[in-house]
C-alpha cells in the first residue's frame, strides 16, 4: 500500500508540475509575443508622426502647401522606403479632410476621390483627440482583417489639416507565428477587447470575425481589473480542452492569447508516468511476491530435517532471487524510458533511483549511478557542465528544497549551450523527486521572437526600438556627469543613389546591397556603440563616451569613405555613397527625439550641400530650418498666386552675333521677400516635387511666349532629373506645342548629366521619344560631370552647352585654353553644335569665335529679362525686323 500511495503522489505531482510548466510556459510566450506586437505596430506609429510632424506647418488643408507637401514625390519615396523595412505594414497614407487620398507608400494618387471612413468623423470632432484605433477592419478581397491607425495632422493652432492613416496586416503575424509555434497542438491568437476573433494560428475555416467568450479576468470590472491571466477551458473554435495565457497589449485594444491543449500538456506526463505505474506495480508485485517467498522459505525449514527438503528450499530460493531481478530489470527499463532525467532521493539525501536520461544528460559515471550515492557527490558532477555561478545557484535551491520539503523550479544553463528546466517536489516518507528537462528548443524559438521584436529582419540590425533605448541611455549618462559636459553623439545616415539601384537592378539586389552596407558599417563600430538600422536606406550610430567633437566627426568621415568605396554584389559594381548628420548629445535638451531630431537637421544640411559628406549640427540650423520650412509653404501656393515669372536671355551665333533664340528662366517673385536667387528655391521644389507642377507650368509659358516671337527664333528649357520621373513628361511637352502652336524644331531642352545618372535607360527611352517629336535636346554644364563623354556616345545630342567654368578659366593661362579647344573640337567631330555660355568679356568672345564656337551666352550680350523686355531686345538685334504673334499672322 504504501509503495501504491507512493506511486500515486509522485504521478500526481508530476501532472501538477507538467500544468504549472505549460502555464509558466504559456504565459511567458504571451507577454513576449504581446510586447513584440505592441512595439512591432508602434514602429508604424512612429514613421506616421514623423510623417504628421513634417505636414503639420500646413495652415489647412485646401493650401497649397499641404496638397504639394503631402503628395509630392519625395514624401511617395518617404513612404514607400520607410513601410519596406516594416513587412507587418500594409500601407500608410496621407488623406485630407475631404477624404481624398493624396499620397501613398503603395502608389502616389492625384487626389483620388474615395468614401470618408467614418472613424474620421469621431477623430476630427474631438480637438483633444489625436489618434483612433480601428482594429479588425475586414479586407476588400475578404482575406482577412487588418488593424487600422489615425492620426489626426493639427497645425501650431491646433486645427486639423489632414490625416495620416496606417494599415497593420494582421496575417503578416499569423504567418510569423506559423514559423515559430512551439508546438503543433499550440493556438495563438489576436482577439479584439470586443471579443472579435482578428487573427489566428492554425486559422480554421470561419474563425476570423467569431466571438469568443470572456476568461475569468475579462469579467472584473472597475479600476482593479487585471490586464492577464491563464486558465483551463473548453474553447469553443475547435472544441478543445486547453490551458489558455491572454495579455491586454499596452498600446492597443488587443488580447494577444496562446493555447495549448491538454492531451498535448499532459503527453510528457503520461511518458512519465506509464512506466512508473508499471515500475510501481511491478514492484507491489514483487514485494508480494517476496511475501510469497518468505512463507515458502519458512515452510521449507521445517522440512530441514531431511537433504531432501533442504534442496528443494534453496531451488526454491534461486528461483525466487531470479524472478525478483527480472522484476528490477523490468522496473529499470521503464524508467530509463522517460523524456526526463529523473532523480530519486530518500531523507538522508542519498539515491535512490537515477535513470539513463539522467546519464545522458550529465554524463553520470556507472560508480554514482548506484543506490546510495550522496547528493553532494552527485551533485559535483551535475553541476561540472555549468558556470560556477548557475552551478551554486542550482545546489543552493536543492539544498533548500531538500531542507524544506518545499517544492522548487528554476532553468539552467549549460556551458555547451544546452538549457535544461529543473523541477523538484517532496516524498511523503522523505527524500525529493528531481526532474530535468532539456527545453533548448523551446528558448530558442522563443529568443528569436524576441530577438524580432528589436532587431531588423534583412540586416540583423538593432532597430528603432534599441535605438531609441541606445539614446536614452547616451542621455542618461550624460546627465549622470553634468560637470564635464557629457559625451557621445548619434550619427544619422541615408544612403546616396540607393534608390537607383532599386530601380535599376530590382529589390533582391537592393537588399543584398543594404545588407553588404551593414556588414561594412558593423566593421567600423564597436561596442558599446550601436549601429541600427532605421528603415528603407536609413541607418543611425549612437557613439558613446566620447566628449570630442572630434571624434563623432572622425567617425563620419571614415563612414563616409568606406561607404564611397564600389561595392560588387553578384557580379554587379555598384557605387552609392551617404550623407551624415551628426548631433552631439549635449546639445540636445536631455529627450532621445530632440537629439534625432538635430541630427535629421544636420543630415538635411548634409544632402543639400552636395551629398556624399557629413554635418555636424548646429543650434542656429534650427533657425534655419524653421525658415526653410516657411519658404517650403510659401512655394506650395506661389505657383497658384501667380509669383512665378519667367526671364529670357539671348543666345546669338557667334559668326552672325545676331539673336538666335533665348533660355527661359524662372524667377519666384515673393511679395516680402523680392526676387528669390533660383539657387535657394529649385532644391527645394526638386526635393518636395512641386517642380513636376512648376516645370510644367514653364514649358507651356515659354512655348506659349516663344509662338509671339519671330520666325526661327528657339527657345531653351531646362529640365530637372525629377521630371523624368514623372511618366507624363513626354505628354506635358507634347501638349506644351500643341497649346501654343509652337514648332517642336523651335524648343530646346537642357538636361544635365545627373539625367542619365538616375534610370539612365529609362531616361534614354525619353529622351529618344522628345527628340522624335523633332524637339533638340542639349547637354547642359558640359564637362562637369565624370561621364559626360560616355553619355555623348549613347544618346545623339543636338547641341552642347560648355559650362561657364571652362570660359573664366581661358584667362588662366594655356591649360584653359587647351582645355576649351577640345571641347570644341569634340562636339565639331561629332557634327553637334558647341554654345559656350557666361561670356562676359569681349576677349572671351573674339576667342571662342576664333576658335568656330557656334553659339554663345552671357552678359555681354544680355542679362536674363522679362517678356517685354526680350521683346524689344529681339527686334533690336534679329536681322529680319518685328515680334508678330503668329497664331494672330
């Protein structure tokens, strides 16, 4: 009986652990997944206000500056750069309060009409709320639900002027999970506060938009009520009897929730406990089988008396010694098949029992595996394959557990990288049951959902989680030595040409290639600095303890050369190159968003000065910034207040000096500022893509200018490298013609070499269309550029335009002389015709006419005029009379 009740306790105990380890275990894996939920949503969260803070210096949505801020070409590339980095996000755009949706990371609409979500309603009538939360907002193919983020855009005044909206795709975490699931009898879910079924793994037919039933700790109301719990339930999607762990996430109305079910719980436990049932009662049976013994042995000596008897009692007493250690085999064998090492111990701390998973486990010598060995000995060699810290820990509870009868449970590590759970419960007649669990797999699959939550899934790279925790503890410790002014600084870097690659050669390669930048970057930093990756080409350094300036800019200009080194990815050379802004830590005002925020300031400055080079940030950029954002608002309506204006200036033939055509130019007339220099805001209209608008508008006014001027007169137009980006310019320019009757032979248009830098055969594609219309094209600032030659072979340019540079520099003697006569000479050979423009001098125009220079520009023959002006330049120098408009001839 007491070996029965003795098997029954050790089972019992053994299921109760088994449940308690898969509640630990469940409960473990649901706050892990909830936090990397939480904060794998959150990074959306963060590119839509970055996104808010840059469109909020818009004063409403019908201005200008909102529409051209918000649909522009830059923010699309923003957009669609930033959401490639985050696979859980579908997609994220800017809507305005009319509910049209003005820009997208998926594609850039033109103020496409759609119906008003209703949420918008409720987000724009409360001036204190700022975001709604939509979760479970079915998809139009019905393939599931998504989670839906709104943000409301305010300006200073607190008004709104737009929305941001973000799409989470909740099957991008049920396909997460499909990868990770500890085991195939596991649930794990997204429910809505509401009860709603979002997203499930394994997903049965019919499971998404279901109600389920509360747990227990749902139905507490008040202030008490908790935000987790686990409990066993009979769940009602595939009726199965589980051990269910839910957790409220922090930053959204979901209760992430795992499952397991009891038949796949209790399958260790019934490993277990299937041969010790029979060891048990094999063993029941032996003792009343040894009972049986002792009888027959009594009734055998009363039979001493004669040789006969005396034989047969020890033939009897072999027989029996022989069934009893086929007993213990048998009880052996059941033992030494359980998962689990198992370790039995009576009150004095000595085995009892040690099964082969436990030789297995710690490599236990046949000496120690005998009854009786102590526990201190046994010990020694459990704890030779761990550190000596995990070894004292795991003596220290034993020791307890032993002394105590108290039951105990820890996870060790091993030093061969193994993890091995532990569990111990008390003997009723004395002595402790210790079982060890090898759960290596089990931690690691639960390590690499961690190790997502805060990691970049192409590069491995610390994402904008660790980022942010990595500045928060560079401001920390400054605040920590107040007297010596702190160190360290973040550096942020965009990659230069990046996109092109992209474009060029596809995304695969352009992956290979961030993940080639992040293996040279990782070369260059050591702890306990960190290098993350922020999204699309984006990447930022958080430099520590280091109170030199010098020494962030140190390091920014290494990054800066060794990015500027070719990379070759699967045999294809590619060279790209990265600004850096460099914020200092104690510039910042003690928050991890002001320090990224001067560094994006410094980075901005960095890209405007010409890429390829760092800036360090300085207090008075803000100021700067500040300004550059009011000059960027006033562009956005300049174009529809009428404040642009263009200006012509003369090009003449260098034989006959008479006028022959003129460049358009544009001039931004502002009503406070004056005449802006186009070097100020040109940048800027590239960079938001308002120049798409603007240039469109200059083409048609020069075609239509250029229709009142005489016959033969041409007219020049530049082109921005932006343009070609739009797939309309072939049309803009064909309708610019077809509006004003101009002749295509009479416009030219200038493009610069950063043309064919960008797509180059896309470009080509649209420079052979324009120059089929019969439109000429030319080659503008001719020679200085790397490839200027290479680009004159694949493309037949009408006219080359000699930069200024060359022309100042014949004054410098022979060299610049020499360098000249082969630009001429090259663009004779190859039957173009060669202007030189930025002729100021009469010297410099009796040289270059000397030397066959078909046409020239420059002051000395004009400065650049308005319309009317031009006009009567025209009349003035052209050799055949008047202006007559030829659409009234």
């Amino acid at each position: 009986m007491v070996l029965t009740g003795a098997g029954i306790l050790v089972a019992q105990k053994l299921y109760d652990l088994e449940i308690r380890s898969t509640e630990r275990s469940l409960v473990s894996l649901t706050t892990l997944l909830s936090e990397q939920a939480d904060r794998s949503m959150q990074a959306m969260e963060v590119i839509q206000l970055d996104v808010a803070r840059e469109l909020a210096s818009a004063r409403s949505s019908a201005d200008r500056s909102f529409a051209s801020l918000g649909s522009s070409t830059a923010m699309h590339d923003k957009l669609r750069a930033s959401v490639s980095a985050l696979p859980q996000v579908k997609e994220i755009s800017i809507i305005d309060l009319q509910g049209r949706t003005i820009n997208s990371s998926i594609d850039r609409p033109a103020d496409k009409e759609s119906s008003r979500p209703s949420f918008l309603e409720d987000l724009g009538r409360d001036p204190s709320e700022r975001k709604i939360i939509v979760a479970g907002t079915a998809r139009p193919d019905g393939s599931g639900l998504d989670l839906i983020v709104a943000h409301r855009i305010a300006d200073i005044d607190g008004r709104s002027v737009g929305y941001m909206i973000g799409a989470v795709d909740l099957r991008y975490f049920e396909r997460l999970y499909a990868r990770v699931s500890p085991d195939e009898a596991d649930v794990i879910s997204f429910v809505h506060t509401d009860l709603t079924m979002l997203a499930r793994h394994p997903r049965p037919p019919g499971a998404i938009g279901r109600k389920v039933p509360p747990l227990k700790w749902m139905r507490v109301q008040g202030a008490e009520r908790p935000t987790s719990g686990v409990e066993r339930m009979t769940t009602p999607i595939d009726g199965q009897d589980r051990i269910v762990a839910a957790q409220l996430m922090e930053h959204y109305p979901i209760i992430m929730g795992t499952s397991r079910t009891i038949s796949a719980t209790l399958t260790p436990w019934r490993a277990q406990t299937l041969p010790l049932t029979a060891t048990v009662a094999l063993l029941v049976g032996g003792v009343f089988f040894i009972v049986r013994i002792a009888k027959a042995q009594l009734r055998a000596q009363e039979r001493l008396a004669s040789s006969s008897a005396a034989q047969a009692a020890a033939e009897e007493r072999a027989s029996a010694d022989r069934r009893l250690r086929d007993e213990y085999a048998r009880f052996g064998t059941a033992l030494d098949s359980m998962s689990q090492g198992v370790l039995l111990l009576d009150h004095e701390s000595r085995l009892v029992v040690l099964n082969a998973r436990m030789t297995e486990l710690f490599d236990i010598p046949p000496l120690l595996r005998e009854a009786g060995s102590p526990l201190d000995v046994l010990l020694r060699q459990i704890i030779a394959s761990m550190s000596k810290a995990e070894g004292d820990r795991l003596s220290d509870i034993l020791a307890a557990s032993v002394r105590e009868s108290r039951p105990a449970a820890l996870v060790c590590d091993l030093t061969d990288g193994r993890i091995v759970g532990v569990t111990t419960a008390a003997v009723p007649s004395g002595g402790i049951v210790c079982t060890f669990e090898d759960i290596t797999e089990r931690h690691r699959a639960q390590a690499m959902i961690a190790h997502m939550a805060h990691h970049d899934a192409l590069t491995g790279l610390p994402n904008r989680v660790l980022l942010q925790e990595a500045t928060g503890r560079l401001l920390a410790e400054r605040g920590r030595t107040p007297m010596d002014g702190g160190g360290g600084a973040l550096l942020l870097l965009d990659l230069d040409g990046f996109k092109q690659v992209n474009d060029v050669h596809g995304h695969p390669l352009g992956d290979a290639l961030l993940r080639a930048v992040a293996a040279r970057l990782s070369a260059l930093i050591a702890a306990p600095d960190v290098l993350a990756r922020l999204g699309g080409d984006e990447f930022a350094v958080v430099r520590f303890g280091q109170d030199e300036e010098a020494d962030a800019v140190r390091l920014a200009e290494r990054i800066v050369s060794a990015l500027g080194t070719p990379f070759v990815i699967e045999g294809v050379h590619l060279s790209i190159g990265t600004s850096i802004g460099v914020a200092r830590a104690d510039v910042a005002d003690g928050s991890p968003e002001t320090l990224l925020r001067n560094a994006d300031i410094a980075l901005y400055r960095a890209k405007a000065s010409g890429r390829r080079t760092w800036c360090l940030y300085q207090p008075q950029m803000e100021c700067e910034n500040r300004e550059r954002r009011r000059l960027e608002e006033d562009l956005g309506c300049a174009l529809e207040k009428g404040q642009f204006e263009l200006h012509y200036q003369p090009i003449v033939g260098a034989a006959s000096r008479a006028v022959t055509g003129y460049e358009a130019l544009l001039r931004w007339r502002h009503p406070t500022r004056g005449l802006v220099p186009p070097a100020e805001f040109i940048p800027i209209c590239e960079e938001t893509g308002l120049i798409r608008e603007i240039g469109s508008w200059v083409l048609q006014r020069a075609c239509e200018d250029a229709a009142g001027w005489l016959p033969g007169l041409r007219v020049a137009v530049n082109l921005s490298a932006v343009q070609f980006r739009e797939k309309e310019l072939v049309a803009v320019v064909e309708r610019a013609l077809a509006r004003s009757d101009l002749p295509a032979k009479l416009l030219e248009l200038e493009i610069t070499e950063s043309v064919l830098l960008r797509d180059d055969l896309t470009n080509l594609e649209i420079l052979k269309a324009l120059h089929r219309m019969g439109v000429s094209i030319i080659m503008d600032d001719f020679g200085t550029g790397y490839s200027s030659l290479n680009y004159m072979r694949c493309f037949p340019f009408d006219k080359i335009k000699i930069d200024q540079t060359f022309v100042r520099n014949l004054s410098n003697g022979s060299q610049g002389v020499a360098v000249m006569r082969a630009a001429i000479a090259l663009g004779h050979a190859l039957g173009i015709t060669v202007l030189a423009e930025g002729v100021e001098t009469v010297e410099e125009r009796d040289f270059l006419v000397a030397e066959g220079c078909d046409e020239l520009q420059g002051y000395l023959f004009g400065r650049p005029e308005r319309i009317m002006d031009a006009r009567r330049r025209s009349v003035d120098r052209h050799p055949h009379g008047s202006f007559r408009n030829r659409r009234s001839a």
